[in-house]
C-alpha cells in the first residue's frame, strides 16, 4: 500500500512540473524539411499584472507609464492621403502624397515620478505622386536636383539628427521641451548655402519657429502618448474630445473613443467622429455658390499594457467637399474627395 502511495505521489509530481507545450511546425536546419515539435507555452504567471502601466481598480482603467532607464521608445509617425478631384465635365484627377517623421525616446534617467528623456529627430520623408510622376524628399537620400526641393531638403536634414530634452512624468504630461535654439541655428547655417540674405533667411527660420517649438510639440506628443482620460475608462466606455479644425473655431473635429479591451499585453482603444455635414451658400442675382463638407474618421490605437506607449495606430480619415455654382439655368459641380491613412509606429514603415 505505502508502494502504491509513493507511485501516485510520483506521478502527481511529474503531472505537477510537467509544463504545459503547442504543436508548431518549423523548418529542420539539418535536412530542410517541415516537422512537427513541441515547445513550451509561455508562463503567464510569471506577469505582474500590479506593475502594469495601464491597468484596472474595480473595473476602471488608468493609464500612466513604466519606462525602464536607458531603454528607447520609438515614436514614427505616417500619413498618406490620396486625393481624387472631379470637374464638371466628369473628367478626374487623381494624386497621392505621403509624409514620415521618424524619432525615440530614450530614458536617461528616472527622479520620482519624472522621466528625463531624450527626443532623438532621425529622420523625415515626403512624397508627392501625380500624373505618372513622383518627387521625393528624403533626408536618409541625396539632395534632390531641383532647386524648388532644396530649401525643403536642407531644413529638414538640418531638423534631422538632433536631440531635444524633454521632461514627462508618469501620468503622461509633458513638463517641458528644450534645445531648440541650437536646432534653429543649425537650420540657419544649413541654409546660409541657398539664401545669401540674412533677413530672407531668417525670415524662413522664422515660418519654422511656428510649426516646430515646445507648444506644438507638447499638444503633440500629449495627444498620441495619452488617450485614456485621467479619471479612468470601464471596458466599452466612450468619452470623446474636440479640436478646432481650422483657426476660428467655428468648425471643430470631434473623436470618439472606446476602450475595446484590455488584456495579452495590450490595450485597444477604437476611434470615431469627424465633422458633420456643413453647407454654405450664398446668392447674387440669380447666381448661387454652395460649398459642403463633411469629414469621418474610424480606426483603433494599441498601447502595450506593461510600458504605457504607444504600440500603434492606425485611423482612416475621409473627407468629401462639393462645390457647386448655379445660374439658375446651369449647374456645374466640383467634388473633392481625400482618404488619408494616420498611423503611429506602422509595421513597415
């Protein structure tokens, strides 16, 4: 009896140790043939789901993040949009563009809650095709020959391969951005090859300062590293927010987000809205001019659930306006139609 004991005993133990294994299939280096093995499944235990960045308290999720020192994020952003004018007549003219801004951020150093990173600028891409025809300005190529798209490749070579400190803590705000100044001196020196006239020269430097400064670059940032609100998201909840589509702000873009799932590493969020349909018109004698516009957006953003970054994202924005003039006899209509793919870190790309 005790012999039978011992033997179950055993046998639990082996059960117990066993570690659980898949079927995969892979190519035998020796013979270059398929086979089929066991291997090991992952141990999800091993996970520490408290140390998580984005995780849950009674259903609510919050997200904030866990970067490790001296480790690099990446953060590349892409957009393509495929534009299709139609005129009057029906004719159609057709025409893509795309842009690539590729960077990381490297952790230097962790006091608190604070992360001091560093904003490493590598490199930017732009494209314009149409007619059978494309242009490129790349700074990873050679300057291009025309002399239209050389001021364009020398400020964005000179953009390319800085650095820029920025201060963020674990909630996701950016505290601050700075190294500007010596990024807008090299820019000037850079096109001091091209533009022999100081004043012209800073005149363009100055058109930069609008579009590339700590503002610009904190709304950025804040806007794709941080999506779930500061009081949390239960999963299947929505919350949305507004930004002004052009400067008035009387036409604004509204973003609807859910908070699909959580979980396998990840959170999904999905996003939708855009801008409703708006139309102008205006009458003179018996001429009419109307212009309408619509704007819709739908597509999902991951962010790995351990770190808090951003994984992903892929949105696709559509817009459609139609013009049209009457006399009150004729009607003739123009339509433009864009699809624009935003991706965040695109596989690929």
């Amino acid at each position: 009896m005790k012999n039978i004991a011992v033997a179950a005993l055993a046998s639990l133990m082996i059960i117990a140790c066993k570690k659980e294994t898949k079927t995969v299939t892979k190519v035998d280096p020796k013979t270059g043939k398929t086979i089929t093995v066991e291997v090991p499944v992952e141990d999800k235990s091993e996970e520490k789901p408290e140390n998580f960045a984005i995780k849950d308290s009674a259903g609510i999720y919050r997200q904030t993040f866990n970067l490790e020192k001296g480790k690099t994020y990446p953060l590349t952003t892409y957009q393509r949009d495929t534009k299709t004018i139609t005129d009057p007549d029906g004719k159609t003219m057709n025409g893509t563009s795309e842009s690539t801004d590729e960077m990381t951020f490297t952790v230097n150093d962790i006091k608190g809650n604070v992360y001091d990173l560093t904003i490493n600028l590598i490199g930017k891409r732009s494209s314009q095709s149409a007619e059978g025809k494309t242009i490129i300005v790349d700074t990873k190529m050679a300057m291009p020959k025309d002399d239209n798209l050389k001021l364009l490749w020398n400020v964005n070579r000179a953009l390319t391969g800085n650095k820029l400190n920025m201060k963020m803590d674990n909630t996701g705000k950016v505290i601050s951005i700075s190294g500007f100044d010596a990024v807008y001196s090299k820019i000037d020196k850079a096109l001091s090859t091209l533009i022999k006239d100081a004043n012209e020269r800073s005149q363009v430097v100055a058109g930069l300062k609008k579009t590339f400064n700590e503002k610009v670059l904190k709304d950025q940032f804040e806007k794709n590293l941080k999506i779930i609100p500061a009081k949390g998201a239960k999963i299947g909840q929505q919350w949305k927010t507004s930004e002004n589509a052009e400067p008035s702000g009387k036409i604004k873009v509204t973003s609807n987000y859910t908070l699909k799932n959580v979980g396998d590493g990840v959170a999904v969020i999905n996003i939708s809205g855009g801008i409703p349909k708006k139309e102008e018109k205006r009458n003179q004698g018996e001429m009419s001019h109307s212009i309408s516009s619509e704007l819709s957006q739908n597509g999902t953003i991951t962010f790995d659930q351990a770190t808090g970054w951003i994984k992903n994202q892929n949105i696709s924005v559509k817009t459609t306006q139609i013009e049209t003039i009457s006399d009150g006899k004729q009607t003739k209509s123009m339509k433009s139609v864009s699809n624009s793919a935003v991706m965040v870190n695109p596989a690929g790309k």
